[in-house]
C-alpha cells in the first residue's frame, strides 16, 4: 500500500479543515460581537447571541465533519483501486517471467541449429530438455489481464497479449516440428555415420554434445538433412497476428516473439510505477 501518497492526504486535507475552522472560528466570533453590540449588550440578546452563534458553528462544524469524511473515503478507495490494479500487474509480470525464459532458451537453440550447413552441431538436450508449456501460461494470464484491462478500461494490454499468442503459438509449433522432426533426423544421421566410421562412438540417447567443423565425408554422407534443415529456415511461415495474415521466417518469427513479450513486461512494468 502507498502509505506515504496517502499519509499526504490526509495532510492536505487537514491543512484545509484547519483553516475552514479557524475562519468559521473568526466568523462566529463576529456574528456573536455584531449581535451583541447590535442590542445594546442587554442579558437577554447575549444568551440569544450565544444560542445563535453556537448553533450556526455547529452547522459549520457538521458541514465540515461531513467533507473530511468523504475526502478521506475517497483517497482510501482511490489507494486500494491502486493496490488492485498492482496486485494484477504483479501476478501479469510473474506469469511472463517463465514463458520470456524458454522463449530466450528455444531462440538460442535455433540459432545453433540454423549453423549445421558450416558445422556439426550436436546438441542431444535440445531433445530431452524439460520444456516449459507456454500454451498453458499464457492461458492463465488471461484472467488476470481482462480483469485488469477492465478497471482501467485498457485495450493496449489486451492487445499485446493477443499478439503474443500469435506469435508464441507459431514459434513453438514451428520449433517443436525443427526439434522433433529435422534435428532429430540430423542426430540420428550423424550417429549412423560415426557408428560406421567407427570414428567415436556417439548416441545421442547417451546426452553427447559438442560442435565442430565438418571433416572428410561427413557433410556428403548428412547432405539430404543439411539440405531440409536450409530450406526449413528459408521457408517463410504464415503467422495470423491481430486477424491479419503475415509471412515470416522462422528466426524471424522468434525475433517477433521475444520482441513482443519485452513489450508486454514493459507495458507492465511502466504502469506499476507510482503515481505521482
């Protein structure tokens, strides 16, 4: 809770209820001293002028009671909205937190693979790592995001949570047919050549790692899965992004990804910062 925003207020407002009490003060005082001095000073006009003075300082002091209280109510409810709405934007940042981290972790993958046409790359944990479901992280954060998107009536949050299922969805069925289906052939093609070459005795199965430039036959022998593996990172992919139909490659397409999800932190991130 903002604590000092509304100590401050309440400061303010007192600063202002002192000084309508102290004129209502000096008023009172020279309503009483008129009436007073009006009649003459008799005994009678001064219990009058009394009674009269005392009933209209307390109007006064009725009107005021009543305006503090409603001022106090409404920077109390001002303050909560505030801590509502950062309870929101809180649970949106931790939720993208997990999803930016594989989607960083599947880009530099790609990245690796997109070498094999210059270089042996073989990475068997891009196979058997655990991975991280976006699908049903982004699917949570839906809540959240309508929910907070109607206390401030905030289509751009909205918005960017839509575009980044788009890309997001494509990236990853886009990364998951690179992993399971062109790599995959690619690994079991270069352990076929080493089992045969006898040149060392690698199983992909066993978690081998390592990158090194391509020597003797070896490019010939992997030619047709070096071969898919180009085309599958020049074919453009067609992406719906906000209802619109675009086409794009795959590095560009998780480029695209990470790009979005970095906006949509700082658009959250942005709005969590106190309010001056």
């Amino acid at each position: 809770m903002r604590l000092g925003g509304w100590v401050e207020g309440v400061m303010s407002i007192s600063k202002l209820a002192s000084t309508v009490i102290l004129a209502t003060s000096f008023a009172t005082i020279f309503l009483f001293a008129f009436i007073f001095y009006l009649y003459g000073g008799e005994r009678s006009v001064l219990e009058d002028a009394l009674s009269m003075t005392a009933s209209f300082f307390g109007g006064i002091a009725t009107l005021v009671a009543a305006y503090l209280a409603t001022q106090l109510f409404n920077d109390w409810r001002v303050e909560k909205n505030y801590d509502l709405e950062n309870q929101y934007l809180s649970n949106i940042v931790i939720g993208l937190r997990d999803i930016y981290a594989e989607l960083l972790e599947m880009q530099d993958n790609s990245k690796q693979i997109n070498e094999i046409p210059n270089k042996i790359v073989s990475y068997s944990s891009y196979l058997h790592r655990s991975r991280f479901d976006i699908k049903s992280a982004l699917n949570k954060l839906d809540a959240d995001v309508l929910i907070y998107s109607r206390l401030l009536n905030d289509k751009e949050i909205f918005g960017l949570l839509e575009s980044l299922k788009a890309y997001c969805y494509s990236f990853e069925n886009q990364y998951n047919q690179l992993i399971n289906k062109y790599y995959r052939d690619y690994l079991n093609k270069l352990n076929d050549y080493f089992s045969a070459t006898q040149m060392v005795n690698m199983d992909y199965k066993d978690k081998t790692s390592y990158e090194r430039v391509y020597i003797e036959d070896e490019r010939r022998f992997l030619s047709n899965e070096i071969r898919e593996i180009k085309k599958f990172f020049c074919l453009h992919k067609s992406c719906n992004i906000n209802g619109e139909k675009i086409s794009i490659d795959f590095l560009k397409l998780a480029d695209c990804s990470v790009e979005t999800i970095n906006k949509f932190q700082d658009a959250c991130i942005k709005n969590l910062r106190p309010k001056k």
